[in-house]
C-alpha cells in the first residue's frame, strides 16, 4: 500500500472503495462494466492491488452514478 504522501495513494484508495462498494451492491466487475460502457479488464486493473491503473474523473463519475453513490464516497478513507 502506497502511504498517504505518495501521489499514487489517492488510486489505490479509490481503487479499493470501487471494489468494496461493487460488491456490496452485488455487481460483478463485467456487470459493472458494461454499466458504463468499458472493458472487464478495465475494471479489473482500476481494482487491481498489483497494477496500476489511472482513470479520469469522468471516469469515476461513471462509475459513481452507476453505483448509486456520492462520488466523494470513493475518496473516504476508513
């Protein structure tokens, strides 16, 4: 995990409330992907601890709107 100095922290935050919050609404990545008109493997890099993925805000707000949620949810930190 990338500590909180790190620019990369703020993807890796996000990244891991993307998943949190998917599951919880019982989506599997392919759903939520075709949800917002992108690849399976995509989304499975944006939640990948291994990789790293960069994504655009609209890209959150996307993401955001389909999981029926604030988008600043996606930046809290636990």
């Amino acid at each position: 995990m990338f500590d909180r100095n790190n620019e990369n922290y703020v993807y890796e935050l996000v990244s891991k409330n993307i998943k949190k919050i998917r599951k919880e609404k019982g989506l599997t990545q392919e759903q939520l992907a075709e949800k917002i008109c992108y690849s399976t493997q995509f989304i499975s890099n944006i939640e990948s601890t291994k990789n790293h993925q960069t994504f655009s805000l609209g890209t959150l707000w996307k993401i955001a709107l389909e999981l029926d949620i604030d988008i600043a949810i996606l930046f809290k930190e636990d």
